[in-house]
C-alpha cells in the first residue's frame, strides 16, 4: 500500500512539473500557425491572448528598426534638421544584398524623412545613416546607445550588433522585449504617424527629385486580400534568413486595442500558386481576426460572490469570515463566457492562518487569481464581506494564552519555579540543623539535679 501511494504521489509530481503556468497561451489551440514565435497581448489590460516561446532569444531583423528610430528621436529634437549623407554610410552596406532606398552620397535629407524611409521602406542605409549622424561619425557609439535605451525600458533578452538588424552573431530579441520596445516607439506620436503611412512621397533633394516610397508591411495592402486586416496600425516588418519573416503590429476594433508580434515565421508556396505566402501576414491576420470575433471584455469576479473563508479569533458570533472579491473584475474571455464559467482560486501564500476581530468590512484578507480554461487571466483582492465585533473576554484570554506560548513566559515561569524550589530546598536544609541542635532528654530527673 505505502509502495502504492508513493508511486501516485511521484506521478503527480511528475505531471505537475508540466502544468500549464502563467497567463499565456490561452487560445493558441484555436488557430493554425506556422509561425515559430509569437506574442499577442491587450494593449488595455496587458493580458496575453496567444503566445509561443515569446522569450526564445532570436534574430530580431528590422524589427530593429524601431528602437534605431527611439534613440533618434530621443537625441534629435528637430526632426527638420538636415543630414549630408556621407559615402561610408552607404558603402559598409556593399554586398550584403539589403533593403536600400536609393539615397545617395552627398544627398541631403531631413531627420524626419530619413526616418520615413527606415520604418516604411525598411531602408538599411538609412539606418547607418542615422547612426552615423546620433551616434557623432561613431556606428558604434550609436548601437550602445540602443543597447542602453533598451536595458532602460525592460527587455531582457536583447541585444544589438547593428542599427539595420541584418544578421550577426550577438545581435537578437525576443518577443516579449519587441512588444516592450514598440510600446515605447508609440509614446512618440512622430513615430505612429510614420509607421501607419501605405506610401509617402519623399521631396526632392540636391541630388534627386521627389520619389515615392510604399510601406514593407503588406497588411496595410488592401488589394492582397490574404494578408489585408483594415484594422492595424503599423508598424514595422523584418526578414533575414536567421530571423525569417517577422512583423509586429497593432489592431483596434471595437474599442478594443491589442499589440502582436510574429517571429521566425515560414515563406513558402503553401497553396500552390506559384507564389512564396508570408507566414508572419497571414498567421496575424487569423489571430487578430479570431480575437476581433470571439474575444470581449466581461466581468468574470463580483464582490457579491463568496470565494473562501478564513477562521477567526476573539469574537463570540463569528468563527468563520467570508471572504469576496474587493471589485467587479474584468478580464478579455470569450463572448460565451461570464462569472459563472471561470475559477477563483486563493493564492495561498496570501492567506493568513486566521483574522483577528475587529474585522471591517471590506479589510482586505488576502488575494485570488482567475482562471479561465486552466489558465490565469487576472489577480484580485480578497476582502471581509461583513464587520466582526471583537469580544473583549475572548480577547484578554486570548492574549493571556497568546502570552503563556511565549519564551518571556516560559523564561518567567522557570525563574518562579526555581526560587520556589530554592526556598523548598532551603526550609528543609534549615530544620534538619535544628533537630541537630536539639537536646535530648531521657530522664527528667536528671534534669533537677
């Protein structure tokens, strides 16, 4: 029988090293994808809807690109000033077949309209160019700067090489930190206005004359009706042969807003048409669509419900306190989804052994976390559904027998023992010296005479 159990327990134990943990990955079931590495999340609540090794080191591409555009706008106030395009910019990029926007040696451009060819057209000279000029003649200088910029913001699993993101050994990104670094890119309004642009016509220079330069995120292309969405923004796409086809994006319907991000994703001749489909476009697209369909903010915890109880101390009337959720809590579910078909758990760590009375109503006790589908989707505080009054008898009593568990006590109660004992001891030691002393008399008589 022990041999049996022992067995069970190592099963479980076994299994529970496998349990899903988190809030992540939520729906991936619910759509098909090739994309190796992928985060989706709410842009209003942070939750995340789907995800895939979304901290798996990788080469980021021209996803890159978004934080080269941060530490410039960080570091260049007027976006109006002109920049004389010097020729090694444009030469350290001989022979690595990368995206260019045809700017020359010698041309003059505007900050602003370098950056319009670096987040539309992906331009990779575009992004020394930018370098060279933030970073004072230094590439290098100017990718520490991003180096920096990043480690400031949060991400952890990034590193840069270069300010273009083609692949070198050292250079990456994860998921996660392109949706920290984006999020931060759109606190600049410049940078929104750049990226949801399909084209932008370029002004003339000194060298050329006005051009137009068309967006490298197909989404935004409403006669590709595969990867067309009409409802993203932006922002930026990548593809070197480490990182494969990678966009990140945001989408708003409905009131609702949400951030993703696609890495590592497979091109290739799937419908055999003749032509290579992008997997990172079409894998968001049927993610963001299957969210714009099902997903809606509801309320999944009511202050009305009651979750758990707790014991009490010092009150006649109550032993046991009812403990509810502090607030209405809302959380992305599906549409079919409400209160009564999600979990509430109690963190257990945040529970205390017992409450002492007086108790408030609305004291918070501890806290809970809710599960959809066996997943977490949002953390709540666990507060007193009622007012307990502190009986005052239970209260000295309990304070008493608090005290008599003490080490002050028992320290007290061995001195007490102690000189009980020693003046025991010494009482008897005292009267066996007097029967000692005592005069034995045998005769009376004797005495008289």
């Amino acid at each position: 029988m022990k041999k049996a159990i022992i067995f069970l327990a190592c099963v479980f134990l076994f299994l529970g090293m496998y349990a899903p943990m988190g809030a992540s990955a939520l729906y991936n079931s619910q759509v098909e994808t090739e994309t190796e590495i992928f985060y989706v999340a709410s842009l209003d609540t942070g939750a995340v809807l789907f995800e895939q090794d979304s901290l798996r080191q990788t080469a980021p591409a021209s996803l890159t690109k978004i934080v080269t555009a941060i530490v410039a706008l960080e570091n260049c106030k007027d976006l109006e000033t002109v920049i004389t395009v010097k020729e090694q910019s444009i030469r350290m990029l001989d022979g690595t077949g990368s995206s260019m926007a045809g700017i020359k040696p010698g041309e003059e451009m505007t900050m602003r309209n370098l950056l319009y060819c670096l987040l539309v057209s992906s331009a990779n000279e575009a992004a020394t160019i930018i370098a060279d000029y933030i970073g004072g003649g230094s590439v290098e200088k100017f990718v520490q700067m991003m180096n920096d910029t990043v480690k400031r913001i949060g991400c952890k699993n990034t590193q840069f090489k270069n300010p273009h993101g083609l692949d070198e050994d050292g250079h990456y990104s994860c998921a996660q930190d392109v949706a920290t670094f984006t999020k931060h890119a759109m606190t600049f309004p410049v940078f929104n206005e750049i990226t949801d642009v399909v084209k932008y016509t370029l002004p003339a220079t000194n060298l050329q004359p006005e051009r137009t330069i068309t967006t490298t995120n197909k989404m935004k292309l409403s006669n590709l009706e595969e990867y067309y969405v009409p409802e993203i923004k932006g922002v930026k796409t990548g593809s070197t042969t480490n990182a494969g086809r990678c966009v990140v994006t945001t989408a708003t319907k409905n009131g609702y807003s949400y951030i993703a991000v696609m890495m590592k994703a497979p091109f290739y001749d799937h419908d055999d048409d003749g032509y290579d489909e992008n997997f990172a476009f079409m894998d968001c697209k049927s993610i963001l669509n299957w969210i714009f369909n099902n997903i809606k903010l509801k309320v999944v915890a009511e202050p009305t419900k009651i979750i758990t109880v707790v014991d009490v101390k010092y009150s006649w009337k109550v032993d046991h306190l009812r403990l509810v959720p502090a607030e209405n809590c809302v959380a992305l579910v599906p549409d079919n989804v409400d209160s009564a078909s999600v979990s509430i758990e109690p963190i257990a760590e945040t529970m205390p052994e017992y409450v002492a009375a007086p108790i408030k109503k609305g004291d918070m006790v501890g806290e809970a976390v809710v599960k959809y589908a066996n997943e977490e989707i949002a953390r709540i505080k666990l507060v007193a559904a009622e007012d307990v009054k502190r009986s005052l008898i239970l209260f000295v009593f309990g304070k008493l027998g608090d005290f008599t568990k003490t080490a002050g006590f028992k320290i007290f109660t061995a001195i007490i023992v102690f000189f009980v004992l020693f003046f025991i001891g010494a009482g008897i030691y005292v009267n066996r010296n007097k029967k000692r002393k005592r005069v034995k008399v045998f005769n009376y008589r004797d005495i008289r005479r």
